[in-house]
C-alpha cells in the first residue's frame, strides 16, 4: 500500500510540473516580439492619410521627417492574444526657432477605424519651449480573437497609428521635425484565449495595381495589399495554451481518483477471514 501511495504520489508531482512547465512557456511567449528586419530599422517615410498610411512590422522602427502641424500615418499588424505598445518620439527644431511649448498626440485606430482607447501610457505630451524632443505611449488592449457584434473589442488585423500636434504656437507651423515610432507587444497566451475566431483579419480593402502595356491598355489588374500580415502568419484560431491546462487538468484529476480510490478500498469488509466465520 505505501509504495503504492510513493509511486501515486510522484506522478501527482509529475502532473504538477508539467503545469509549472506550461506556466513558465507562457512567460516565455509574453517576451517583447523580436525585430522583423533583426536591426529594428523600418520605413523612413509616413503617410499622410489612412488610405496611405507606411506598413510597418512589430520590432521595426519607423522614421519620418515632417513639417509640424502634418499628420503622419502609419498601419501595423495585431494577431489574437497580443497587446501592442505604440511608442513615438518627436525630435523638434532648436528652441531659438520655436515660439513656444508644443503638444503632440498619438492615436491609434483598427481596420474599420475605430479610434482604440490606450490602457495606460503617456498618449499626449507637451513639450516645453527649450525642450529637444517629446516622447509618446499608448499601451492598446490585448487583440481578441473574436467579439460579440455590439462590442469594440480590439480584433485581430491592421491597426493605424496617427501621430500630430495639437497644441502650439501658430508661427511654429511648418517647422521640419523629425519622428520615430515603433510597435511591439507581448503575448498573454491563455488568459486572453476567447471561443471562436474570425474568418478573417479586419485589414483594410486592397487597391489595383494596373500595369499598362505598349499600347495603352491594362495588361493586368493585380490586387495590392495596402497593409501587410505578420511575418510568420494570422493565427490559425485553434491553438491555444489552454489545451496545455486542460490536458494538466484532466491528468491530475485522473491520479486523484486512483489515489483516493487506493485509500479507501478494502474498508468494507475486513481483508483476513478467520476459519469457520
């Protein structure tokens, strides 16, 4: 009986384990995501609407020179479970040609523009008359892999990031800055896990790209994707961390009811019979 209860008891350790194991991988996934291009570097330009926002990745840097009082746009891609922090820093003209405390903002929106509210972070920030530069975070909601019709859940897709002044001293219109955003984010593995998934990524509509042939006709219509997907693909919707649980969970449960059923066999009736009972 008690080398049974040894042996019971080391594979409820076991079970165990592999949960703590499960835990540890999902820290693991919660890591910053790495650059796309392995240096950070990205675009050097920015649009100057949604329809023309620069498609950046995760990990890249951005850069754009401006002229102050433009907007900037540009459209990155969010997968089920991760929550993005958007981070931008204006570097502005010399203080001698500045004619007072500037205020820049920074907005993001989702592929129906929808304008996604930040959890926390500095989204506007005023910059003092001698200040060189003023930098810029929005820490978005983690991306759901599906929402009830009614609801603004962030979904998976393109998310745009508007980046402007909105406060300043008229005489400083047009002054040249200079700008830099980037995107990454953390996976939240299963606490963020939801049923069902969408068919598809909310991206924005595709343009054509008509190729003209010699003699004035199009060619080809070729459909152009104005903001791409992530490097390694949507996710497929089914995966989660939580089959790593529920297969823990069951496990566990299983040995419990060996265990206990260990225990109280034999309480019925007594295991010796003496003679002639």
């Amino acid at each position: 009986m008690s080398r049974t209860r040894r042996v019971l008891a080391g594979a409820l350790l076991t079970g165990l384990a592999l949960l703590t194991g499960a835990s540890a991988a999902a820290a693991d996934d919660a890591s910053p995501s790495p650059s796309a291009s392995g240096d950070g570097s990205g675009p050097t330009e920015a649009g100057t609407t949604f329809r023309t926002a620069t498609a950046i990745q995760q990990g890249e840097t951005a850069t754009a020179g401006a002229s102050t009082g433009d907007y900037l746009y540009w459209v990155f891609p969010a997968d089920a479970g991760q929550r993005a922090t958007v981070t931008a820093k204006v570097t502005l003209p010399e203080s001698a040609a500045r004619h007072g405390a500037q205020t820049w903002q920074v907005d993001v929106y989702d592929g129906l523009r929808r304008r996604q509210a930040c959890m926390y972070g500095k989204q506007t920030g005023t910059a003092a008359a001698d200040a060189a530069t003023v930098e810029l975070t929005c820490v978005l909601r983690t991306v759901r892999a599906n929402a009830e019709q009614w609801a603004n859940d962030p979904l998976p897709g393109s998310y745009y990031v508007r980046l402007t002044v909105v406060g300043l001293a008229q005489a400083d219109l047009g002054l040249p800055v200079h700008t830099e955003v980037e995107v990454n984010s953390k996976d939240q593995g299963g606490s963020a896990d939801v049923d069902g998934s969408l068919s598809k990524p909310l991206i924005p509509g595709v343009s054509t790209a008509e190729q003209a042939s010699d003699d004035g006709t199009n060619a080809s219509a070729e459909p152009v994707a104005l903001a791409g997907e992530p490097e390694d693909g949507w996710s497929s919707g089914w995966w989660t961390s939580r089959w790593l649980w529920t297969a823990g969970g069951g496990v566990l449960a299983a040995l419990a009811g060996v265990f206990g059923y260990s225990v109280t066999r034999g309480r019925g009736r007594p295991t010796h019979v003496p003679p002639g009972v």
